[in-house]
C-alpha cells in the first residue's frame, strides 16, 4: 500500500510541475521535467535513509517524528494545532523586543517544519518517504524560479543550467532532504525572482511575493537573511540607478563592512560583530568527531582578517580526500574537487565576453552572498559535515556563475 501510494503520490505532483512549467517555460521537455523532480525526491528519500542508517536519524527524522503527534493535534485538536504559533509565550518571557523576536523566529521554525510534515501525514499515513516526496514537491520550485530568473538573461545557457541547479549530486542531495536550507532557498528564489518581476511589472502581487521571500528567510534562517541583505540590496540598486553594477555592489559591500564593525561602537556586547562571536562559541561547545581548526574569533576587524585564510580554507578546500572519513565526507571532498575543476575550466576555456557575464547584476548578486555566506560558515563552524549542508545555498550560487561564463563549444572542440 506504501508504495503504491508512493507512485500514485509522485505522478500526480509530477503532472501537477508540468502543467505549471509548460506554462512559464514550454521548451523544457516532459521527459526533462520528469527527471529534474525525480532526481530531486530521489535525493531527498537518500537523504533520510543514509541518515537513519549511519547517523540515528539526525534532525531530519527528529522532524519526522515529533510531526506524528501533531498530526493528531490536527485531527483532534486543530485549533490547538494552529494556537501554538502563538507569540504569547516568548512575549512573557522575554526580557526586550529583540530576544522576544529571536525566540519567537527560533520556535517558529520548530513549529513550521513539524506542522508542515503533519499536514503531509494526512495523506501519506505517517511515512517518512511520502512525507520527503511532499516536502520536495514544495521545495522544487526554489530551483525551478532560480532557473527561470537565469534563463532571462542567459537563454542560450539553458541545457548547462538545468544540469547544474537540478543534477549537481552534492549540493542537490543537501538541498533535497528534509531540513530547513530546502526551505530557506525556496524563499531566497521567490524573493529574488519576483523582485525582477516587480521592477518589470510593477504588480502588487510580485511585491508581495518579494516580501513573503524576505520574511521567509528571516523565520528559517536568520542569519542567512543578514548575509543576503547587501546583496540584495545592490541588486535592487542595479534597476534604480544606472550604474556599472560592480561599481554598485562593491560600494554597497564597503558600506556594509563599515556598520557590520560600526555597530560595536554603539555598544561593546549586543553589536554584529559580537554575534558571530557567540554563535562560533556555541558551535565549540557542540560534541563532534571531527573538527576543523579555528581559531577563537574576537570582535575586532583585526581578528576576523587574521582568521580570513582559515574560515577561506576550511570552506572551499576542506575536506582534502585524504582526510575525509566515512562516506559523506568523501562526497565532499570529491564536491570540492570538482567546483575547483570548473574554476580553472573558466580560466582556461571562458567565453570571450566573460568579464560582461561575470558582472551581470544576477550573477554579483550569486557571487557576492554566496561568497560571504560561505565564509561567514568558516567563521562559525568547525564541523566538516555542518560546513557542506550550510554552504549548499552558497556553493550552487557560486556554481551558476562560474558555469554560465564557461564556452563550452571551445571546450568540446578541444
């Protein structure tokens, strides 16, 4: 009965994603389609079997699990079900506005993904494996709007594109299993998708859609959303002003590095720098059976550039293979090889006019957050198997540049 289920669930999602693609995008080819969503839930349901078999379960089956009893809140007690989003709890407990917010954001995000796997449990009768099918149906169309918000400047690059946002193991495997970076980047795509669309259209449905990608950011990942903030806003200067978009994201990024500093000034524990200082704290304090070394930061411009060459290290060139244990770690190393593969492949074999590519708004707008997002991880985190989920958003950003500005007709004639 599961599996019939199973493939009456996935056919069904399947006919629902062509329908809605031929629509927008008619030259992707049903069989293409089939095998972006097929690959994507087959990434997802190995996410959760290499999880319980080698690892317990981890957070992801944890989701699961406790998205059982509130499956019967649901069924028995819906208002209950809905009440417990309540901010009235951390309004009562917290000592001012901000930790307020802070512990709202941190129980909502709790809420959200068990909430949402218990809707999920309505139809696939409490099984992991149909819940993971759901949650990849949902989360699918980050990749898709990614897809489609590329293909408006870069048309002719389609075939490369699907294969990098749909087909990249690595980072499809990290963005397919049940946990919130599936989600974040759902959100992040739907914020910048339907900016463009608004400055284009100038619809109130595209504004809102925007701001529902913002706050979509903020309720899962916070800290994500602070990194993506002077990306996006350089991003949206590039329709207002006509400037050389480099031109504008580098001074929005220098303006940004001086009230991220700045703000210690205001005070010397609740400021930015601070912050991160905290949250690597907590990260030393995690158990872990493999750790990278870093350095404890302080919250100085000093101490973050002195840092700069192990947060860089640790996050595009470790694991190296021959320090990599157990299986996902290999994978890792082997990702990493093969980003630094195609890096020298656009050096070697770039398009002619790579340098006009590379300073397309879109792809600052990739390169810049995916950039400082992945080096802000190095700051924090010192676990290898923590550093590849949380730079997957960052690293398949980074990716669509690099691959875009490669000529890959040299490349094949060679």
């Amino acid at each position: 009965m599961t599996i019939f289920l199973f493939a009456f669930y996935f056919f069904l999602l399947l006919l629902i994603i062509s329908r809605v693609i031929k629509k927008t995008e008619p030259e992707i080819k049903f069989g293409t389609i089939t095998a972006m969503f097929s690959f994507k839930v087959l990434m997802g349901c190995a996410y959760g079997y290499i999880f319980l078999l080698n690892y317990g379960g981890d957070d992801t089956w944890v989701f699961f699990r406790d998205s059982l009893p509130e499956y019967q809140k649901l069924i028995h007690h819906p208002w209950q079900f809905l009440n417990d989003f309540s901010p009235a709890d951390e309004f009562n407990h917290a000592s001012n506005f901000f930790q307020f917010i802070k512990e709202y954001l941190y129980d909502f995000e709790y809420w959200m993904m068990r909430k949402l796997l218990a809707l999920f449990n309505v139809f696939s009768r409490g099984n992991y494996y149909i819940d993971a099918l759901f949650f990849d149906f949902v989360i699918f169309w980050g990749p898709f709007l990614l897809l489609k918000s590329l293909l408006s400047y870069f048309p002719s690059k389609r075939n490369i594109l699907i294969l990098i946002i749909f087909f990249f193991p690595s980072v499809s495997f990290w963005l397919s299993g049940i946990r919130a970076e599936g989600l974040v980047f759902l959100f992040m795509a739907i914020s910048i998708h339907y900016s463009a669309k608004w400055f284009n259209n100038h619809k109130i449905s595209s504004l809102i859609l925007t701001m529902i990608g913002i706050l979509g950011m903020l309720a899962f990942r916070g800290v994500y959303l602070l990194v993506f903030i002077p990306a996006f806003i350089s991003w949206i200067l590039t329709f207002i002003y006509k400037r050389k978009p480099v031109f504008v994201f580098f001074l929005v990024y220098i303006l940004s590095a001086s009230l991220f500093f700045g703000s210690s000034l205001l005070s010397e524990r609740n400021n930015l720098p601070s912050s991160i200082v905290s949250r690597q704290q907590d990260f030393f304090h995690l158990p872990g059976k493999t750790i990278f070394r870093l350095d404890t930061l302080e919250p100085s411009p000093k101490s973050f550039i002195k840092i700069l060459p192990q947060a860089f290290s640790n996050t595009f060139f470790r694991p190296f293979i021959w320090e990599s244990k157990g299986f996902l770690q290999i994978i890792s190393a082997l990702d990493i090889f093969v980003f630094w593969i195609l890096i020298l492949l656009l050096l070697i074999f770039h398009e002619k006019d790579w340098r006009t590519y590379l300073s397309n708004p879109l792809l600052l707008l990739f390169s810049f957050y995916g950039i400082t997002l992945t080096l802000l991880i190095g700051y924090i985190v010192p676990f290898p198997g923590a550093i590849v989920r949380y730079k997957s958003i960052a690293e398949l950003l980074i990716l669509c540049a690099i691959t875009i500005a490669i000529d890959y007709k040299k490349l094949f004639k060679l």
